[in-house]
C-alpha cells in the first residue's frame, strides 16, 4: 500500500477557474510547491504530482493536508476530456465487488463517465476525465491488494482508432482532424513526425466510436480520399495496438516449461567456433538477407512513388493545357453566338426600320391621295370643271397698235396697273363674280369698233397663268365704259 499512499492525502477538486493550475493550499512545505504547468507528456505531470505529495511520516494515523489539485490542469491546451485514452482496464476484480465500491476506489481522480463491469471474468472499465489523471490512478492503483486479490490496471484498447498511411508532407495534425471529422466526432489526430520534425508519411486518428471508425474504413477503402491537390489517395487501416508504456513485467510471465526451459541460460555472448556461435551467425546472416531485401522493396517503391509522381505531373500539365483549350473553345463559340446574335439584332432593328420607312411612306401618299380627293371633291361641288380656263389665247385678235394689248391698252400701262387681291368667302361667290365680270367684258367687246376685215372679237386663253390679264383688261373695258 505504499504506492497508494502517495495520492491518499490529496483533495483532487474542481476549483474555480481562477486558481492557479498546480497545487494551491497551505500547510508544511507548500510554499516549496511547482506548478504542473509547462511538462510535456501525461507520465510526467503523473510523476510530479505524485511527488509533490509529502509521504506519511510514521505512526498509523495519516497526515491531513491542505493541498487541492485542480482537475483543469491537468488537460493540456486543445486536449478533449472523457476521451479513449482515459479509459482504464481493471484486471483481477473480486467477483463480489459493486459498482459503488468500484466507483469509490476512483472517487479521488475526478468524476467519471463511464464505468462497467464484468463480475464474471473479474474485470472492469473506468473512463476518467484527462489521460493525466487517468496515469495518476493507473500509477497508484496498479498492484493494489483488493480483498486479497491485487488489481492489474493498464489503458485500455482504443477500438475505434485508425492508421493513415500515404499522407503528403503539407499535411498537419489540424488538417488531418478536420478530413476526417466528416465521418464522425474525433477525439484526436496526430501526424508522425521523425527524430527531426519532419513528416513521415504516416499518422493516426481516434474516434469517439467505432461506427464513425468503421465507416471512415470502409469509405477509404472502397474510395480515393484526398487530403490536397495532388491526387495522392491516403491508405487507411486499423490501427495495430501496442503497448509501449509497461511492457511485460516479470510478473506478469506465465510460468511454463518452455519459460524454465529458456531461463536455464543467463544472458551472454556466443563463444566462437561452438555450436551457438554457428547457429547464431546464421540467424544473423537471415536477418541481414531480410533487411536487404527490405531496403530493396524500400528502393523499388521509392523509384516507382517518384516515377508516378513524375508522370502525374506531366499528365496534369497535359490535363491543364486540355483544360485551357477547352475553355477557349468554349469562349470562341460564345463569342461566334454574340456575333450571331448581334447581327440577328441588327437585322431585326434593319427591318423594322424598312417597314416603319413604308409606314411612313404609304401614310404621305395616303395623305396625298386624300388631299387630292378632297380638292376635287370642292372642285366638284364649286361648279368647276377640269381644265377650265386652259388654253387662252388672243391669237387672232387684230389690233391697229400693235405694242398695245388686245382691248386697245398699251402692254406697258398694264404691267405697270396696281395689283390687289380679292378675297371672297367661297367657291360659289367667286364664280358668280367671274360670270358678271364675263358679261359685262362680253357687251364692250361688242361695242367696240371691229378692224378692217374682222367679223367678231376672237378671244383664245392659253394657260391659267393669261387669267389675271383678262381680269384686268375687263376691268379696265368696264370703266371705260
């Protein structure tokens, strides 16, 4: 019981999150106290903190102390709780332990989330909050005597976890979370690097289950999944358990006749020219032959995976370039149906431009035609008839002055005779004016003294341009007379 009663004087709480993340409290020795703060793996913050607690110091009564260990620090930045990894196997149970007192044998390391039990094989299962805690309690509760049986506690088994194999050098811990995260919750994922930082191609990722697990294998598997741009498909395979952390213990060796029988020898080396020295020479020329030919196979991979990629990248500049031709294609025949288009918009707008210059041209001889309808409509109601008045002309008309015009006026008097103009108020007003203007015109005609040789005035019109002459000259006969 001494391992157990390094943390048995330790309150393990949840405090308020303004407490410091170490040991807080007061009491001997405290004030010489470390954080927990700043160590690198689950096993050494175990270790300092189950060194910080001062042991019982004699007699058989135990040594209160003040300490409070802050359950929050113990998950390190990013880290999710109740995950897989804090799962504890608890070998050798009692067969008559309850739930209760199997709960209170962890009561000290925080809550749990998961407890079950198998009373007929005599083992159990605990989940705990962080893997720090969950190495606190493997620490100090492995080998303890339960009712005369003593416990063997190790991590368990991480049945929803995966291999990924294949991965590119651009790929980190983050991206490789979030690919993943689509078949299902990830409680982590981490890309393995060498002695250097530098990625090796490898990594491995934990569900939170085994259906997301199981179809993230299946997917991969039946699939190409890609991680980047490379068409480079990540191969994905259950992840091979081992532990690293315990190893086997003496123990826990099963003592049979082939252990007695190996254990018969110490360790030592093999002396030359004996009967080991040959068979073990042998062994070591079989183990060379097998790393020859592995780095072999490692060599015929490597020139093949640089091969390809050489290939891949011809064929992507190829694919690219078909790519880019296609594209131009595409935007030569967009540009050959704009250009259809345009001139099938030109031609329309052409046409509708024609048939609006024939509206337009059909409406003035309309126009036209109705003009002329309605003037010979007038025509036709005022009395006149076609052609009326053409054609005067006073040809035959003999007159003894030959510069004067043919009513006895001389032809400068009557270009030099006042213009007027006579407005009357129709057709009809007109015409009964004219046929007056005409009578009278008709009798001083008659009375004036024919020449010699004349039987009667002849009168001729030639043209409607002669008309405003013969109103003049009537005029003047009637105010001569």
């Amino acid at each position: 019981m001494a391992a157990n009663r390094n943390l048995k004087q330790v309150r393990i709480e949840n405090s308020s999150p303004a407490a410091p993340l170490g040991m807080v409290g007061g009491g001997g020795g405290g004030g010489n106290l470390k954080g927990l703060r700043g160590l690198e793996t689950e096993s050494e913050a175990a270790a300092a903190a189950m060194a910080l607690v001062p042991s019982k110091e004699g007699g058989d009564e135990e040594q209160e102390v003040g300490f409070t260990i802050d359950i929050k620090s113990f998950l390190k930045p990013g880290e999710k709780s109740y995950t897989q990894r804090c799962r504890l196997f608890v070998g050798n149970l009692p067969t008559d332990i309850t739930e209760e007192d199997f709960k209170r044998l962890f009561e000290r390391y925080g809550e749990p989330s998961e407890v079950f039990i198998n009373r007929d094989r005599g083992f159990g299962f605990i989940r705990l909050e962080s893997r720090t805690l969950a190495e606190i309690a493997k620490a100090e509760l492995d080998g303890t005597i339960l009712k005369s049986r003593p416990l063997r506690i190790r991590f368990a088994t991480h049945g929803a976890a995966l291999t990924v194999k294949n991965l590119s050098p651009v790929v980190s811990n983050e991206l490789l979370e979030q690919a993943f995260s689509q078949f299902g919750p990830v409680e982590r994922a981490v890309v393995v690097v060498d002695d250097r930082g530098r990625a090796t191609g490898k990594g491995f990722v934990e569900f939170a289950a085994k259906p997301p697990a199981r179809k993230a294998l299946e997917r991969c598997s039946d699939g190409a999944f890609l991680l980047t741009t490379t068409p480079r498909p990540v191969v994905v395979e259950p992840m091979e358990q081992f532990d690293d952390e315990d190893g086997l213990p003496e123990k826990l060796m099963q003592k049979t006749q082939q252990y007695h029988k190996e254990r018969e020898q110490p360790p030592r080396f093999a002396q030359p020219g004996t009967f080991e020295f040959e068979y073990a020479s042998r062994w070591k020329a079989l183990d060379e032959m097998e790393k020859q030919q592995r780095e072999q196979v490692d060599r015929n991979i490597r020139e093949a995976k640089e091969k390809l990629e050489a290939e891949m990248e011809a064929a992507r500049h190829e694919h690219q370039l078909m790519l880019m031709r296609q594209d131009l294609m595409r935007r030569q025949e967009e540009l050959r149906r704009l250009e259809e288009l345009r001139n099938q918009e030109l031609q329309k707008r052409k046409q509708i431009q024609l048939r609006h210059e024939e509206e337009h041209r059909r409406r003035e001889e309309e126009m036209l035609r109705q003009r002329e309808q309605e003037e010979l409509r007038r025509q036709q109601e005022g009395g006149f008839k076609p052609n009326f008045m053409d054609n005067v002309n006073l040809n035959k008309c003999k007159h003894e002055h030959s510069s004067a015009d043919p009513l006895g006026f001389p032809l400068e008097t009557l270009n030099k005779w006042p213009q007027g103009i006579v407005c009357f108020p129709g057709n009809s007003s007109a015409l009964e004016f004219f046929l007056s203007v005409m009578d009278s015109a008709s009798a001083a005609l008659k009375a004036l003294p024919l020449p010699a040789g004349a039987e009667s005035p002849v009168v001729h019109f030639s043209g409607s341009q002669n008309l405003p002459v013969l109103l003049v000259c009537v005029a003047r006969l009637l105010l001569k007379s």
